[in-house]
C-alpha cells in the first residue's frame, strides 16, 4: 500500500492535486535558495565604485584599494604627496594647476595607471620610472618648463595621448618612435626648427595627429 505523505487536508477535497502540486513547488523553491541565503549571512560582496572620483586625500586613505580615481587639482601642492603612491589601483591621476617641481620616483609604482595630468605646473623634467607606466593611455605635460623628456617615454607602448605645449623643448628622443599607439601629439607653443620639426614629424607614428608651432631658427 502507497504510504500518503501529504497531509490529509490535501487529499480530501477536489483540489487535492492543485494544492499538492503548489507544496511541492515552493519545496523545491526554498531547497534550491536555501544555500545563498546561508551564503549572504556569512559573507558580504563589496563591489567598489570605478567611476567615483576622489577629491580629498584624506578621504581617500580610508579606503586605499578602492581608490581608482584622484583628482588633486587646484590644491597649491609645493610637491607630490607621498600618500598618492599607496593606491595601488589608481587608473585616474590629476595633479593639474599646482606648483609641483618635480615627479618623484615612486611614480613608477602606480603600475595600473592609465591617465596622468601633471599639466599648469613647474616641471623641469621627468623621472626614468615615467616608462614603468605601461598601461598610460594620456600623459598630460602642458604648461610646465620642462627641456627634455626621458628616453624611457618610448616605454609607454599604448599611450594614445601625449601633451607637451608651452614647454621649454628642445627636442624629442628617437624612442619617441617607438609609440606606434598615439593618436594625439601635441607641440604647439614650443620654439622648434625647421629641422627639428622635420625630426620629430619623422619619429611620430604617421598615424597620429601632430600639432606644432610654425617653425622659428631662434635657438641655436
């Protein structure tokens, strides 16, 4: 005899079977859930914020691994805080409209880097670890004093981006030639040559925009 393991409520009417059929539906539910709800009240998933931009430094040291975005601009910032480099994965970096003198070194370890505005500075030069960037997509150098570029620049391979107008340039190094990504490469306000503007227009990826000054042979 085929034991009935329904309460006997469901077996005495006309809708036994409807009412069976529901029961054994919200069963298999609450079997099949069971399992994330145990898993949500053991664990919580965080999924941090990409696109939020962080203003205030201070805030941003509460919460270092979630720090993808920095902007430090118009802070009257003498120098680099050394707080910048413990974000490990910073893509956004701007440093813009400063009186920052120089980069330090350490800029090498925000490996995850994929914009850097240090443009409307004091900037002389930059450092070797510039090229440890290698996932810059945008290297913004307007605005600054600086003479010469490292030839670690040519370590950038996917720099789209390069701005370099009102600078004190001389010159481009060979390894400029090596940045076969660029689309943009902006030179205007800067003193070149005639020949000196024939050198870099033969280093430029010919895929990429070049703006430059008319030429002047006022440096000798």
């Amino acid at each position: 005899m085929q034991q009935n393991y329904f309460p006997d409520v469901f077996c005495s009417s006309g809708s036994s079977r409807f009412l069976r059929n529901l029961f054994l539906r919200y069963s298999l539910f609450f079997l099949f859930i069971s399992p994330f709800i145990a898993a949500g009240q053991d664990s919580t998933v965080y999924v941090p914020d990409t696109g939020f931009v962080y203003h205030n430094l201070q805030q941003a040291l509460l919460h270092p691994e979630s720090v993808y975005r920095l902007d430090l601009s118009r802070k009257k910032l003498d120098s680099v805080p050394p707080e910048v480099f413990s974000f490990p994965n910073l893509k956004e970096l701007n440093l813009s409209r400063n009186r920052i003198e120089d980069i330090p070194p350490a800029i090498g370890n925000l490996v995850h880097l994929e914009r850097l505005d240090v443009s409307n500075n004091k900037l002389a030069d930059l450092p070797d670890e510039i090229g440890m960037l290698t996932d810059l997509l945008y290297l913004g150098l307007n605005r600054n004093i600086i003479v010469k570029l490292p030839p670690a620049i040519g370590n950038l391979k996917e720099l789209q981006v390069l701005e370099l107008w009102d600078n004190e340039l001389e010159d481009l190094p060979d390894e400029i030639g090596n940045l076969q990504n660029l689309k943009v490469v902006e030179l205007r306000g800067i003193l070149f040559s005639e020949e000196t503007q024939a050198r870099i227009d033969s280093l430029i990826v010919k895929t990429a925009k070049l703006y430059m000054s008319p030429s002047c042979n006022c440096k000798y």
